[in-house]
C-alpha cells in the first residue's frame, strides 16, 4: 500500500509579489496572503522558497508560477517519482526564453528541460 495515501499533505502557496511562502492544506478555497491578503498561488509540494532578499530566484520563481508550472515530482498518490527541474536563477530564465523565441518552441517546455541546448530543434 502506498505510504502517502494514509496522510495528508500540506502544498506550499506562494505570494510572488511580497516573496512570502505558506504550507496549507490542499483545498479549493483561496488561501490570502497574510501581509498583502491577495490569494496566494499553489506551488506544489516540491517547492523550496528562496531568501527574501533573492530577487533573481524570486524571478525564476515568479516565471515558472506565471507559465502555470509547479514544483511537483510526486504522482497523484505521492510516490514513485523525483522532483522535476526547474530553473532557480534570473540568467537561466533569460537563456531559456531566447532560445524558446528562437526555436519557436513553447517556453513552459524549456522551463522543465535541464539543459536547453541538448533539445532537439522541432520537427517541420
């Protein structure tokens, strides 16, 4: 039997904007920020905030957001898979939205690749 059936966890929300982190209860209610009070943004189980004073990972944290990405590995059960990269820094989300312009590729699919540069240009 699976181990992360038998408990409930909780999901990190964030608040991009006062570069605040949460962990709550996985529900669908809207979960305000407790300094701003504007609902805060599911980031998934695997999300580890950066410093507050970070502000080119809270850019990379606020693009991977925006693109509808989250910081999860887990399956709906919870197990069997490791988290999925995701860029950290300012410089890797400017890496890779160029070459999404240049490739013509969605940038939501080079936000989750390693290594932009080992994808294969698409198929025409």
């Amino acid at each position: 039997m699976c181990r992360y059936a038998e408990t409930t966890y909780k999901v990190h929300y964030v608040c991009v904007p006062c570069r605040r982190s949460s962990k709550l209860p996985w529900d669908d209610l809207d979960h305000p920020c407790p300094r701003c009070r504007k609902p805060m943004i599911p980031a998934g189980h695997d999300f580890a905030a950066p410093r507050h004073r970070d502000t080119s990972a809270w850019i990379a944290v606020a693009a991977v957001l925006a693109e509808g990405l989250r910081y999860d590995g887990f399956e709906t059960c919870g197990c069997a898979r490791q988290p999925k990269f995701r860029p950290r820094t300012s410089p890797q989300i400017r890496q890779r939205r160029r070459l999404a312009t240049r490739r013509g590729l969605p940038f939501a699919t080079l936000l989750t690749t390693r290594d932009p540069y080992d994808t294969p240009p698409p198929i025409k």
